[in-house]
C-alpha cells in the first residue's frame, strides 16, 4: 500500500524489507501513482522492517491504486 503525502511505502507480502535510511530504490508496474514507474532511483527514509517513506513529495501524482515491484 501506499499512501500519498511523502509516500509511504509498505511491504503487503509480509517480507521484511533490507534497506537503511538513504538507499536508493526504483519502482515499477504500479496501478495508479504511474509518476513512479518512471525508472528514476528514488531515496527513501524512515525505513522499517515492513515499510519506509521515500524523500519526495508525492501529493500532485495520481492516486494509487495497488500492485508494484520495488527494486533496490
């Protein structure tokens, strides 16, 4: 799931997500908040073992609507 403002990314398959504070990630076949999909490395903050936020506001892309592979 994510959810827009600073998109907070959440892991839905229960696998706890390896990355620290400031790696890059990419995103791809996303349904809806297509503006991701564009290949571009994008940092990310806050991580947790199930979700973390990425550094870039996401409040003018267009609603998400599920799916997505994370790349790292």
């Amino acid at each position: 799931m994510i959810i827009q403002l600073w998109c907070h990314v959440s892991s839905v398959d229960d696998e706890r997500l390896e990355f620290q504070d400031g790696d890059l990630v990419v995103f791809s076949e996303i349904k809806g908040m297509t503006e991701l999909n564009d290949g571009k490395p994008r940092k990310k903050k806050n991580t947790r073992p199930y979700s973390f936020i990425l550094e870039e506001d996401t409040t003018n892309f267009s609603p998400y609507e599920r799916g997505g592979v994370l790349c790292y």
